[in-house]
C-alpha cells in the first residue's frame, strides 16, 4: 500500500469513528447590544476642538456691590396673597403672558376662590397668528416678534377664550422647559419671505403660521372638557373661571403724555398701538399700587430689569446712589430715561406681595425668567419701591382697585 492511499485511508477512519461519537461541547455565545466607545478618539476630538476654539473671555458687567445691605431674604418675610406656583418661561420671549396669565389666576381665586391653572401656550398661539395677521394686513410694516402686553392676554380671551393647563400644554412628552427659538426662527423667515414674494394671501399665510405652531406646539384644542362638560374655550372663560377682561386696565405713567387721558403706550411690544392706557401722574402711580397691594390685590407688572442694582443672586432690584439718589427719582429722571432707552419695557412679571422697613415699601414679585431661579426662593425676586418708580412702567389691576382714580378720567 503506498503512502498516500494509507494516509487516505486513515483519514477515513479516523472521521468514521468520530462520526458515531456526541459532538464536542462548544460554547454557546449570545450577543448584546452596548454603547459604542472610542475613548482616545473622544479625547482626540476634544483636544482638537479646543486647539481650534478660541478662548472665551468670561463676561463682566458693572454692578452694584450688595455686600452690607440689609436685604429681604424669604418670601416669607412679606405679606403676599395666593398665587400658583411659579414657572419657567423656558427659552422663550413670553414673560408677558406668564406673569398676565399667573396675575388673573390670582384674580380667579381673589373673586371666586377657584385655584385653577391655565394654559400660557393657548394665549401665546393666538397672539402669534393675529400677529401675523396684522403683518400681512400692512405689507410687513408690523413687528412680529416674541414680546407683548399685559393686554394682549385680555384681548385674546375676549377673542378665543382660554383653556387650564392640563388641556393644552405646548410641551412634548418628557420637554421639561418650553423652546420657541426654532419655531420663532421659523415663522419670522417664512413671513420675511412674503416680503420678497409679494404673496400677501392672508388665507394661505395664516394656514402657513398655524401648521408652523401646530408642528412645534401641537394644534390648541377646540373643545375642553372641565368636571365631566365638554365646552368651548369662550364657555370655559364666560362660565367657570368667569373673568371679565374689560374689567382689567392698564395704568401707565409717562411725563411725555398728557395725564388723566388713555394713550397710548409708545414701545415695539404695543405691536397693535393699544390706546387703553390709563397715564396718571408719578406719585399718583406709586400711590395707587401701594393702596392696591394694601388692599389685597395682586399686580402685573413691566419695565427695565437691566440695571446695575438688579441682581439674580442677591434676588433684589434697588436703585444704587451712582446711578441717581433717591431724592431726585421724579417724572423727570423716569421719562429721561425712557427717552435715551436705558428704560425699556423689557420684562413683565407678577406682583405678589409687599412689606414695608424703615418708611418704604419692598415688594414680593413673582417671575418666570431664568434669573429669579439661580438661588432661592426659585420664582421670585424683591423689588425696592425706588426701582419701581424710575424703572417700571406699567401696570395692569382690577378696575374696581382703582375706581376713584378712574373718576378724574371721566371729567377730563
């Protein structure tokens, strides 16, 4: 036998034999799924990326040293009447509507004892799509932009009625923080182009805006159902929470138009020129918000929170000396700045509560900015009475607050 056919043949042998026997115990292996990981191409990347990056300046702004003030530390040191919650406004430009809707959620239970929380994002929907609607009504010549009024919430219920919060949030399951920054981007880009366009179709336009606010905020609820009843939006307002929104005014004090007339309020957010502001003289101004907060009404509240003795950390809005001494705050120094616009309207939030040291008044504002959550108590800040009265423009109260002085608009 040669070599190669013994070598064949035991070959076949030797896998015959094997052939009757169990198979060798191999281990079973199973996959998983894991999270990729590049450690040093991470590590590489990030050097990389700072290599490339300039560096950044920390940022400074000139503010006043708070150190030795005796300031208000806790809310609990003011009397304040019921108010919900404080919320975040998250990334967006809606201050106006959070402190409005937070000031008539107040009045809900001054007048009813109702505690109900209501939907900003049902306000600031509408109020987004009438102000594209005037945009293309004046061929552009319109500011849209994510500001407005105290008014524009009455205005839009008279119009829509409202919803509570439950009914129609705006957020997406698991946002913990509203986000308008894209949506916004968004909406101005697309009414920009009607300008290059020329297609002034308010039909089309609106239904443009609408499927904009409908994609990023979900599409605002027609109907609601409150204890068990479907109903409208207007049947919600007119017949649960029961706001009147004529009942609500807006007082205003600026030297350069004539006193005891409504006039109107000259600043971007004012986008429809609303000339229902009540304007009262300076003193009779802060007169009346510390008659009114005495007598357990709440305020909204707007003006300038740019200032050198506005603080986050400190959580206080005071006047500092350098800026100009208490003794000289008057129509004068108030309109002067509102002339060069170191005021402007720039925040509204909600007055809350107030207490009085040392012959003035401090009062307890509640605000949805991002500033009043650096330390505690989140939401709130404590505002001097000097700070109101050079810096803070208007305010938005109950009639009936402030009927006496309503009566010198009637005889003028």
């Amino acid at each position: 036998m040669s070599k190669t056919i013994f070598t064949v043949t035991l070959m076949c042998f030797v896998l015959s034999a094997f052939a009757g026997m169990p198979y060798a115990q191999q281990p079973k292996d199973k996959g998983v799924f894991i999270e990729d990981k590049n450690e040093f191409y991470e590590q590489l990347e990030k050097e990389v990326d700072q290599f490339k990056s300039k560096p950044k300046k920390a940022e400074r702004s000139f503010k006043l040293d708070f150190s030795g003030y005796d300031l208000p530390k806790s809310k609990d040191e003011f009397t304040f009447y019921w108010h919900s919650e404080p919320v975040s406004q998250g990334m967006a430009g809606t201050c106006w509507c959070f402190s409005t809707t937070s000031f008539l959620e107040s009045e809900i239970y001054r007048l009813y004892k109702k505690e109900v929380k209501l939907s900003q994002g049902y306000t600031f929907y509408w109020e987004y799509v009438e102000k594209a609607r005037r945009f293309v009504q004046e061929r552009g010549n319109s500011s849209f932009g994510e500001g407005s009024e105290f008014n524009a919430v009455t205005r839009m219920w008279k119009k829509y009625g409202t919803v509570p919060l439950a009914a129609y949030t705006t957020l997406k399951p698991k946002q913990k923080f509203h986000d308008h920054r894209a949506m916004f981007e968004e909406m101005e880009g697309f009414l920009n182009s009607l300008k290059l366009s020329k297609a002034w179709n308010e039909e089309a336009a609106l239904a443009t805006i609408k499927a904009i606010l409908n994609h990023y905020l979900g599409e605002p609820p027609s109907k609601i159902v409150w204890e068990n009843q479907e109903m409208t939006p207007q049947e919600f307002l007119r017949n649960v929470i029961k706001i009147v929104p004529d009942d609500y005014i807006d007082i205003l004090s600026l030297l350069e138009k004539p006193y005891y007339e409504k006039v109107e309020y000259p600043v971007p957010d004012n986008w429809w020129y609303s000339s229902d502001y009540y304007n009262v003289p300076l003193d009779e101004y802060m007169n009346l918000l510390k008659k009114v907060v005495r007598a357990g009404y709440t305020v909204a509240i707007g003006g300038d929170v740019s200032e050198p003795g506005y603080d986050s950390h400190a959580k206080v809005a005071i006047v500092p000396s350098f800026d100009i001494p208490s003794q000289y705050i008057d129509e004068s120094a108030r309109q002067f700045r509102f002339d060069n616009k170191t005021t402007t309207d720039d925040h509204g939030v909600h007055l809350v509560g107030y207490k009085e040291k040392d012959g003035v008044m401090w009062f307890l504002i509640q605000d949805s900015a991002s500033g009043s959550r650096n330390v505690k108590p989140a939401g709130y800040y404590f505002y001097h009475e000097d700070y109101v009265k050079l810096k803070m423009m208007n305010f938005m109260v109950h009639r009936s607050a402030v009927a006496e002085t309503l009566q010198k608009f009637v005889k003028k």
